[in-house]
C-alpha cells in the first residue's frame, strides 16, 4: 500500500472493486436443453474479492455466474430456490459485507483510538461516517448491477449476471431451473400462465397441453479452486491396469463382493478396523455429482490443515473440509473421503471408498466404509490420546447413505447382499481405536444415475 493510499485509509473507507475481473469465466462449463444454453462459472474467494472489492467468502457468500441464452419460442424464469434454497438477494449480500465504522477504527488499533481521541468527533469521524455511507452506496449499486434478477426470460432473449448462494469450496453444485411463464393450447398457441376468471369451461379444457415446470433443469458441478482435496492426488484413471479390470453381471458381482476383505485395515495390515458396508457403481464424475453439494470433500493432511481441525476442536466449531484418517483397503488408504458435518467437528459421517478392479456394465465399481462420528473421547492408540467416538449401529450410517442420495434423485437401483459378519449389540465387534460396533452382516449396494431420475428397483434391507 503506498503512502498515499495509508492516509486516505485513516481518515476514508477505501472501496476499489473492479467488475472488470472476469477471468474466471475461463472455467464456465456450458449445457444445453430445449433450445436454451445455460453457462456457469464460479470464481474461487480471491477473484470475487477482487471483482466486489469486499471478501465474499468471508462473510459465507459465493457469487455463481450465469448466463442463459433462450432461443426457445417461450419465456422463462429462474428458479432460485432450486440453484440454493438460501440464496441472498444483491442488497442482502451487499448488506452482510457493507463496512462499519467502528470495526474500521478498531482495526487500526491504539493508533486508531488515539487519532479518534486526538480529533475528537470533530474531523475524523464525521469523515468516516461519511465515506463509510458512501462506500456501502457504492456497494449496493455494484451488487444490484451485477445480479441475475428476478425477471422474466423473453424468447430470443439473452440474461446474465450473478446469484448470491451459500459460500462452498472444491466443487460447487449449481442446479439451474427455468420455468415457463406460459402455458400452450392445442393449436399451438402461447397464453400467460394467469389466466381469466371469465373464461369458459370449454376454453380451459382446450389448454391441455402444458410446458413442464421445470422446462430446463440441468445439474453443473463446478470446480472451485480453494481446498487441496485428498483424491485430487490419486490418480483415479490408472490406479487399476486396464488387463486387471474385470466385468460382472449381477450375479457374478455379488460373488465378487462377497470375496472382498469385510473390514479395514491399519497400514501395517495388522488390525481389524471399521466394516466395509458400501458399495457404490458409477463413473467418478456422477459419483461426484451424486454427492457433492450434500457432502463435502475432504483436504489432505498438512500442517496448514492440522492447525484448522485443532483450531475447530478448540473452539467447537466446523471445519467442513476437514481431513480425515486413513484407512486401509487393497494395500491403500482410501481413494476419495467425504463428510458431512454438524455444528462441531466432534460430530460428522465419514465416507471412504475405494475403486476396485470391477465393473458393471463399464461403469466402476466402488467399495467403501461409512460410520457417523458422535463425540470424541481418550485412547491410548492415537499419538494425540483422542479419537473420535463412532455411533455403534454402523448400519444405520449405510442406510443413511441411500436415504440421502434418493432424495438427490441419483440411484438407478439399490439393494443389500449379505457379505458381512454380523454381531449384536451385546456381542459387538471392535475397530482400530477400539470402538464398539454391530451390523446386520449387509451391504448395500447403489447404482447410480447420472441424471436426477426415480429408482428402477430398490430392494429395502
């Protein structure tokens, strides 16, 4: 910062965006469908930052792109609620970032108080109120005028601009819905969706053919730089030699599951670990797409990321992205984690999967562990003398995986084969940490599908 931008900062509220700073949209990815091209970009924390002038990121918001060409013959209209149910309006999200003249003075320190002190409310502070109130007009205008409004879509039309949802890293699932705002009769003819009470009974019944409500829905999962993701450092596409892949039918698939090892390991492969209860096909980006948004990915463990789970164990807070222990399948820790949280770190669903050498009909098959984490408590076989407390009834950390992905709309077809050994509550098995834990013996296994789409066949347990 130079000199003269140091004293303008005492006594001004510098706001300096730059909504030039587009170069972001070099990641956009583009769908089309019915005659309408929709194209997404998100930029990461700093590229908003510098685009709004204010971190966006900071404040929990996240700025998507959009831009919709509508060449149909019908207007549309977002819906808002689909691409983030708490979406903020421009105002609202400019609001959460406007500046407050006393965080202002307090980030200058005793310096600051002295200057305040020094000048009274004569000088300083009528100057601050007064850029402050400036620089949050400017901000409004700025947000407003870069938004995606509410309005409608007029056939031939272009509209852009930008949503403000809820703030996530890695990738960012964006659903874009576009409604019709009409409706078509049967000779092919448009009307506004608001009909007259006057009209006659006859004429009603001549509306029969209707634009779907959601006359455009597409899915984009969208990269976000921002974490350093475990699985971005295993090379998913090589990791099994073509010549071992091996492709089963339904049938020689659950013989092949009921072959593999039915729990985790250490890396020594000397202990019996948590049960491998999960067993998922699809290709890595519909697994992704079927989780993200719902799940968070996790980061590798390094320094940086060790001090921001202490940190959120000491506070009580979350870190969404936080990594997770290895465990061990197939001579490896796992090839992807997710997890969900809640308020604390203490308490989360841990997802590992593993890609094995299977497949069905051409699409991966994968194998993994999930158990859901209820606390934490003091173990001998951890270097740091605390461990996570897992809920005992693994199972239904399995069930709750297939809830949660047929309320994504994303399973094919679902059903459980027996490949475990089953233990009860009074007689439950032990993991590394020496946790109890009881299951049905079962696996479920989960197609995916990579549209939104009803199961097929859903066998329940």
């Amino acid at each position: 910062m130079t000199a003269r931008n140091w004293i303008r900062r005492i006594f001004f509220i510098l706001y300096d965006p730059d909504p030039s700073q587009m170069g972001f949209l070099v990641r956009s990815q583009t769908q089309t469908a019915s005659n309408v091209d929709v194209t997404v970009a998100v930029p990461d924390s700093k590229e908003s930052e510098r685009l709004f002038g204010v971190s966006l990121a900071r404040r929990g918001l996240q700025p998507i792109h959009l831009k919709v060409v509508n060449r149909s013959n019908v207007s549309l209209r977002l819906h808002f609620r689909s691409l983030d149910p708490h979406y903020f309006p421009p105002l609202e999200a400019a609001a959460r970032c406007h500046f407050s003249i006393l965080k202002r003075l307090y980030a200058f320190g005793v310096f600051g108080w002295f200057l305040l002190t020094l000048f009274s409310f004569l000088f300083l502070a009528p100057l601050k109120l007064l850029s402050v109130h400036w620089a949050n007009k400017k901000m409004d205008a700025l947000f407003q005028s870069l938004a995606f409004h509410r309005r409608p879509i007029a056939a031939g039309d272009i509209a852009e601009g930008f949503v403000f949802a809820a703030f996530d890293a890695g990738t960012k699932m964006v659903r874009v819905r576009l409604m019709a705002t009409e409706i078509r009769s049967s000779t092919d003819q448009y009307s506004n969706v608001t009909t007259s009470p006057e009209k006659s009974e006859g004429a009603e019944r001549s509306l029969t053919e209707l634009v779907p409500d959601s006359f455009v829905d597409l899915t984009f999962a969208v990269t976000v730089p921002g974490i350093n993701a475990d699985y971005l450092h295993r090379k998913l596409d090589t990791l099994i030699p073509k010549e071992a892949l091996k492709e089963c039918d339904v049938r020689e698939l659950v013989n092949q599951l009921s072959q593999v090892a039915t729990v985790t390991s250490n890396h020594s492969n000397r202990g019996a670990g948590d049960p491998v209860n999960l067993v998922v096909i699809g290709g890595f980006e519909t697994l992704l797409n079927a989780f993200t948004g719902r799940w968070d990915e996790t980061e590798v463990i390094s320094l940086a990321t060790c001090w921001k789970t202490a940190r959120a164990f000491m506070l009580g807070s979350e870190y969404r992205y936080s990594p997770v222990s290895s465990l061990y399948l197939f001579g490896r820790s796992q090839d992807i984690a997710l997890q969900q949280i809640r308020e604390s770190i203490s308490e989360r669903l841990h997802l590992r999967l593993w890609l094995t050498h299977l497949t069905n009909k051409d699409q991966p098959v994968w194998i993994g562990q999930v158990s859901r984490d209820i606390g934490v408590r003091f173990t001998t076989s951890a270097w740091n003398l605390t461990t996570h407390r897992i809920d005992p009834d693994v199972d239904e950390s399995r069930d709750y995986v297939l809830e949660d992905l047929l309320d994504a709309e994303r399973v094919g077809a679902a059903g459980y084969v027996d490949t475990l050994t089953a233990s009860t509550p009074s007689s439950p098995r032990r993991n590394l940490t020496g946790d109890p834990y009881y299951t049905d013996g079962k696996r479920v296994v989960i197609l995916l599908s990579p549209n939104r789409t009803v199961p097929r066949f859903l066998a329940w347990s």
